[in-house]
C-alpha cells in the first residue's frame, strides 16, 4: 500500500507549477525591492543647487542655506520613521527630533498644530518653498531660473518620499505570499513520500537503483526554498536584518553631506593652478604594473573592421548600364541560389574582378529566379531577363528579390516598398512560357515587362559569358549526391504547390 501510494505522489507531485509560481513571486519582490532602493531620497543634487545659487557669505545667507538643507532632511526623516523601524526606534517620538537638533520647537509646535490626519511628511518640503521664495524677494537668489532648478529639485525629492511611503503601504497581497508559501511546502510533503526509493525488484518505473540518499531531491529542496527565503528577505528592506537598508546610517550621512555642501564647502575653491598635461595634446595616465595588462585600444565600431575591394568603393553614377556582376565556383546556379536563401557563404567564393561591377537592377542571366517579375518605380526603365526552363526553379516560390551574393554583404534594399511576403500558389502553363510570374502585380505597381518587343534580339554573349556558360553546363552536368536530394524535395514541393487550386 506505501509504494502505490509513493508512486501515485512521485507521479502527481509534478503536476504543481512550482516553478512558474515561485519564480513570478520572487521577480516581483525583486522588482519592489530595487524600486524601494531607487526612490531613497538624497539631497546631493540639492545641496548644489542651494549652494551654488543662494549667494551671500553673511550669517543671514550662511543660515537660509542651512536651513532650507535642514528642511529637506527632515522631510526624508519623517519618512524614515514611518517606514522603517530601525529609524522609528531611534526617534520614537517628535520631541527626540527636537532633542537631536533636526527640528526646533516651534517648528514642533506648528507641526503639530497643523489640523491634518495624514502623514505629514510633506510640512518641511512647504516651509522650503517659503524661505526659498523669501530669499528670492531678497536677491539671495539671482533670478527666476535658479528658483525654478532649486524648487524642482525639491519635488524630486518629495516625489521620492511619495514613493517610499506608497511601497509601504499598498505591499504585495498576503494570499499570493500564502500560495506560494503553501506549494512549496506542499510540493516537498509529497517528495517526502513519491521519492522514497522502493525495492528494485518490484519492477516499478524509475526504481531500477536503489539510494540510501536522494541527492537530486536535496539540491531541488535547497534550491526552492532557498529561493522563496530570499525573497522573504527581500519582502521589507527596511527593517532590522542584516541585508535591509542601513536607515539610520543614511540619515547620519545625508545630513553632514548637505550641511556641509551648503556651509564650509561655499565659495571653497582651491588654488587653481596648471595641470600636470598642461602641454600635452593626448593626456595619458600611468598604468601600474597591476593594471597594464588591462590597456586595451580604443573602441572604434564593428563595421570598420570590413575590408571592401578597392573596385568595389567606387561610386556608380549610372545603375541601369553597370555591368553584371559575376558569381563564380559555384557548383550550380541552383544550389547558388540556395546557399543564398540558407545564408551559406561558399568556401570557395572569389571576388570579382576588377572591371565587373555590382549590379542592383539586372539579373543574371543563369540565374534561377530571373523570370519572376521585379516591382520598379514608373520612372525607371524595364530590362529583359533571360529565362531559365527549369522545372525545379518553381519551388521556392517565397524567394526573396535580394540576389547579390556573398554573406559579409547586407541584403540589397528592395526596389518596390511592399514586395510579395505570402507565397501564391503558382498556376499550370504551357511549356516554354517565361511570361509567368510569381505572383499577381500589386496595385499601382508596374510590373517589369519580360515580352518588351515582339522578337526580342538577344545580344551576342561575350567571352565571360560563354565561359560562365559553359562552366554551369558543366555542373548541371554532374549532380552529386547531396545534389540529388536537394533536386528531390524540390520536385516534391513543386508537385504539392501544384496541387494547390488556384
């Protein structure tokens, strides 16, 4: 009765999404606690601010300064002690404020005058704005766009207070932390009881060994609930553990940096004097002997590492009269093309020569796909392409209109902005009939005409082209195997495609 009721939980246990489960909980714990982190208020930027536009080295200037800084760090403190209980056990109440310099008591005692039942964390960012704008009506503050960079400073940092306090109080809903405490729990209760190993020789499935200790079943234990005890760490960084956020150390650190920043640092400039690469262009620092082999070279782009032929950088004036470019040692027009649709670079791929040119509107002549329609604007001028009777060629009827070759080359731009995405099936014609095309002309395309005149001369064919000529007679010849198979399944696409009613 135990080893069905084991085999029964090992075969059912996998049936909880444990994984998919605990790993969305933690991913938003995670995302809360980098958020909570994110929205700490620092008055770094501020106290620039303040101590670069507040001018005056009075006691009257020296005492706005410091005041409005006193302000905006008692703004972040209240927070702190809404928060965070580190920081609540250090100010229990108001009066240790007071007691600890952050606040006055009359301050004190407007504070706790003003008729509000909500946190009033926002009081000291409203006493800011008013000595600010009293400075300003002094001429403290020089103009109008000084107090606008120091006032939205300020909300920045009240924002940040804003954003603390709603992460403490909408937190994450207590039944989805119970749902995903439950599973975990409930997941190794049953591989407590399905991953018992029972005996061999009952010939039960996956108890062909017998283990005193189920390793795997530790390290997924370990792994899970490790995982869902971070994220119990994570849930609140602002409490007393060891890995939450040092509150009292920020408000420590705050304070003396912005009061500083504001009072002993204002107008506190050292002797200005010239620097050491004073007559140096390029300035380079020392490396120790630790850190030379961490010089590296400058940065300067991927693409500049391409080499391009010399004949190649030369910019083509006239596109309808450049000369074809000639792709040779090829093993077949067919398998070119192939290697073109796969992304194949052919091993034995040479460059062409000097006097030919990349051309971007004609095709080859052999070229497998030269019979399917190219989509022009009206103002250029069609080309007659020669035609291929190739059966074969009909298969791979989605072949794209990009046919320059070479794989560290970028696919040429297609002349029409719409070309044909969706493959058509292609109708049945009469043998001989290079009119066809791939598929019907979109609207308000013209189509390249392939039938221009009624007997259309063909030019006599140069020396290149004869040789080209007889080198792909050559390979159509002699098909190798995996030739064949190619050849094969083109057939059998080709007939399925057939098949299909126009």
């Amino acid at each position: 009765m135990f080893e069905k009721l084991s085999v029964y939980c090992d075969q059912y246990a996998q049936l909880i999404p444990l994984s998919f489960v605990l790993g969305f909980y933690v991913t938003l714990v995670v995302s809360r606690w980098w958020g909570q982190y994110e929205s700490i208020p620092w008055p770094d930027r501020l106290s620039a601010l303040v101590s670069g536009h507040v001018r005056g080295a009075d006691e009257g200037a020296r005492l706005i300064r410091r005041s409005l800084m006193r302000y905006a760090n008692l703004s972040g403190i209240l927070i702190y002690r809404s928060v965070s209980t580190a920081a609540y056990k250090r100010f229990p109440t108001m009066s240790h404020l007071v007691q600890a310099g952050l606040m006055t008591a009359e301050e004190l005692r407007q504070l706790e005058e003003l008729p509000s039942p909500h946190n009033k964390f926002w009081v000291p960012c409203m006493w800011f704005v008013s000595l600010a704008m009293r400075a300003r009506s002094e001429g403290r503050i020089n103009n109008d766009v000084a107090m606008t960079a120091i006032l939205n400073e300020l909300n920045t940092l009240r924002s940040q207070c804003m954003r603390l306090y709603g992460y403490d109080w909408i937190s994450l809903p207590l039944v989805y932390t119970q749902v995903v405490t439950v599973a975990v729990y409930s997941f190794f209760l049953a591989c407590l009881i399905g991953r018992q190993f029972l005996d061999p020789a009952q010939g039960y499935l996956g108890h062909n060994l017998d283990f005193y200790l189920p390793i795997f079943t530790l390290l997924q234990f370990f792994f899970y609930v490790g995982w869902l005890k971070v994220a119990e760490q994570l849930i609140n960084p602002f409490g007393e553990d060891d890995d939450d956020f040092e509150t009292n150390w920020l408000v420590d650190r705050n304070l003396q940096v912005s009061l500083l920043s504001v009072d002993e640092m204002y107008d506190l400039v050292p002797l200005v004097e010239r620097d050491k690469y004073w007559d140096e262009s390029e300035p380079q620092p020392p490396y120790t002997a630790a850190s030379a082999e961490h010089r590296k070279p400058s940065f300067m782009g991927s693409a500049l590492d391409i080499s391009v032929p010399k004949e190649e950088m030369e910019f083509q004036h006239n596109l309808e009269q450049i000369k074809e470019h000639e792709e040779a040692n090829h093993s077949t027009p067919f398998l070119g093309s192939l290697s073109r649709i796969l992304g194949v670079q052919s091993p034995n791929f040479s460059r062409p020569t000097p006097t030919s040119r990349v051309s971007l509107l004609r095709r080859r002549p052999r070229a497998p796909f030269s019979r399917f329609p190219l989509y022009l604007h009206p103002e250029s001028s069609p080309m007659p392409s020669h035609a291929r009777n190739a059966d074969m060629e009909d298969a791979f009827s989605s072949m794209p209109l990009y046919e320059r070759p070479g794989f560290y080359s970028c696919p040429q731009t297609p002349i029409h902005c719409v070309p044909p995405s969706i493959p058509r099936p292609r109708l049945r014609r009469a043998h001989g009939d290079s009119s066809s095309s791939l598929a019907h002309p979109l609207v308000g395309s013209p189509v390249l005409n392939t039938n221009l005149t009624a007997n259309p001369v063909s030019p006599s064919p140069t020396a290149t082209q004869q040789t080209a000529n007889q080198h792909n007679s050559a390979n159509d010849s002699g098909i190798s195997l995996a030739e064949g198979d190619l050849l094969g399944a083109t057939v059998k696409m080709k007939e399925q495609l057939e098949n299909i009613p126009a």
